[in-house]
C-alpha cells in the first residue's frame, strides 16, 4: 500500500528538511541530516521522502547517554537514493538489509562497533564505495565480495575474528588503507605484495610470525613515528624479527633477502658436506670389504694348511706304522730260522 501523507507527515518531512546542514567541514556542500536521541530507536517514516540527502548519520552521540540506539535499519533506507555517506557506527545491529544494496551512490559506509557477522548478498553492486569501515564486529571469515569492489581506497576491519586473508585481496588495487589490527591472522597472503598502492597497512595484535618474501615491495607504506610502534606490534614474529619491521620495508626486504641467501648458502654447504660424507662413507664400506674378504681369504688359506698337515701327520703314521709291521715279520722269520 502506498504511503499516505497526512498533515502529520507532511510536517515531519518539513521539520526533518529544516534540520538538514550543508556546512560539515567533513562534508561541506552536501546535503546532511543527523538523528539522534529518541530519532534512533525509532525511525520517523518521513525520513525515507527525503530523497535529496546525500550524507545521512545514524549513529549515537557518544558524548551523550548510549541509551537510545538503532536497532534495525529499515527497508525503505532503499528510497535515499541519492546517499554519498551512510553512518551507522555504533548501533546494536547484527545485520544490514538487502535493500542498501540499491544505494548505489554511496561512496563511504559506515558500520563499525556493531555486531556484524555477515554481509548481504549482492554488496559488491556499490561500485562507487570507497570507504568502509566494518571494525569492532563478528567477523570470522573476510568477506568476499569486498574482493569485486575494485573501487575501494579505505577498509577497515580491525578488532574482529578473522583467520585467514583471501589471495584475492589483492584484486583491490586501489587500496590505500588497509587496518587489521586485533584480529587472528596466522599469515598474510603473498599476494599482498603486490598491492603497492598501499601507504596504510595495520596488521598488529595478530598472530603472524613471519612476513612475506616480498614484503619490501611496499615502498609506499607510511612507516613514520605515528605507526612504527604500532602497524606490527603484538605479533609473535620470528622472520623479520620485530626489531627489524621497525625500520621500514627497506630493513624488511634487506633482512629477508639475506636470510633467503643465508638458507641457499646453508643448503648448499649441507650438500656438499652430505656429498663428502657419502663419498667417505662408500670408501669405508670399500675399505671395509677388501679387510673383509682378505680375512676371510686367509681364514680360508690357515684352514686349508691346517688340513694338509693332518692329512701328512696321519699318512707318517701309517707309513711308520706300515714299517714296524714289515720289521716285526722280518724279526719272527728270523726267530723261527
């Protein structure tokens, strides 16, 4: 059923345009409206009939009591067709309609400090997006779909649950800000490397304990006092050793060249070393073989003439035997004469 105005309505939409500012130093020139307060826990229906705004903020004061926060997002959000910005931050949401994927001008979505574990299906049809801000939710397993969204410059998913980075991310070649910090990442994808536009890259409080061989190729990384302490800080890392990563890619890319040399230099030495023990090993076995048939040779020639000296020991005795006998008779002939 189509919506009805009634003068109620009609001078809420009036009330809601009169308090639209175009003088947000963050957004100056655009068309923005703030809700706050008891706006949050219900969502006027006049608000979807403004369809000339372009930043929207739904998000609590935080120097005011927390009390009144969103707890849905409407479907008719879809009417605000002409939304650049879109802030959510800090709600008690743990889903985002379908419909928001027909704001198709949206250029920065914020959706931190809620309770995300998912992203509706066909997001990646905000081609324009180039910000999004998804830190401090439920996030175990990176969404996808981010991976299609060429376009992004600025992502954050920082105090989440992720476990594994896509090799796909890579595909974000416009990227100029990635924050991951406080997640459970065990390794970065080589794939990484790649993305050279990068000038922001937080990855501490993970549990990396070694970067990519290419690491270094990240030449445009800010590595200055405002994020050496903390862009790979809180991870348990072995190669480069974390002294190491505080010194910049260069230090990085240094240190991992070397101990890929050193790890050649050592495999070879090990196989020329494996080499002369074999080598040694098969002139002991040879060695070993020629003693073994030589005493087996001489076992064979000692039983030999041990033999022969029996069988003459026991032919004189017969022969001495033999002679006696003879003797013996000549001497009874004799006797008998």
């Amino acid at each position: 059923m189509a919506h009805i105005y009634t003068p109620r309505s009609l001078s809420d939409v009036r009330e809601l345009r009169m308090r639209i500012e175009t003088e947000d130093p963050l957004f100056y020139g655009l068309k923005k409206l703030k809700m706050r307060g008891r706006d949050l826990s219900s969502i006027p229906p006049a608000l979807f009939h403004i369809r000339e705004l372009e930043v929207l903020d739904l998000s609590p004061e935080r120097q005011s009591c927390l009390t009144f926060r969103l707890m849905f997002v409407p479907r008719a959000i879809c009417k605000l067709v002409n939304l650049k910005v879109l802030v959510l931050d800090t709600n008690e949401l743990d889903e985002i309609p379908i419909e928001i994927t027909k704001l198709i001008q949206l250029e920065r979505l914020a959706l931190s400090n809620n309770q995300f574990s998912w992203l509706p299906e066909g997001f990646s049809k905000l081609t324009k997006l180039r910000s999004l801000h998804l830190a401090n939710n439920e996030l175990e397993d990176f969404p996808m779909q981010l991976c299609e969204m060429e376009g992004l410059e600025f992502l954050d998913l920082c105090d989440n649950k992720l476990h594994v980075l896509p090799a796909e991310i890579s595909r974000l070649t416009e990227l100029h800000t990635l924050l991951l910090f406080y997640n459970r990442l065990e390794a970065l994808p080589d794939t990484i490397c790649d993305m050279t536009n990068l000038r922001c890259l937080w990855i501490g409080n993970n549990l990396l304990k070694q970067l990519p061989r290419a690491f270094g190729n990240l030449k445009h990384l800010d590595w200055g006092i405002r994020y050496t302490s903390s862009t790979l800080d809180g991870n348990p890392l072995v190669s480069p050793p974390i002294e190491i990563c505080r010194m910049g890619p260069d230090a990085i890319e240094k240190y991992l060249n070397t101990s890929r040399g050193d790890i050649g230099s050592r495999n070879s030495r090990k196989g020329r070393v494996d080499a002369e023990q074999q080598q040694n090993g098969e002139e002991s076995d040879r060695g070993s073989s020629r003693s073994s048939r030589s005493k087996n040779e001489g076992g064979a020639d000692g039983g030999n003439t041990r033999a022969s000296t029996i069988q003459d020991s026991r032919r004189n005795r017969r022969t001495r035997r033999e002679r006696n006998m003879q003797l013996q008779e000549y001497s009874d002939e004799d006797d008998n004469e």
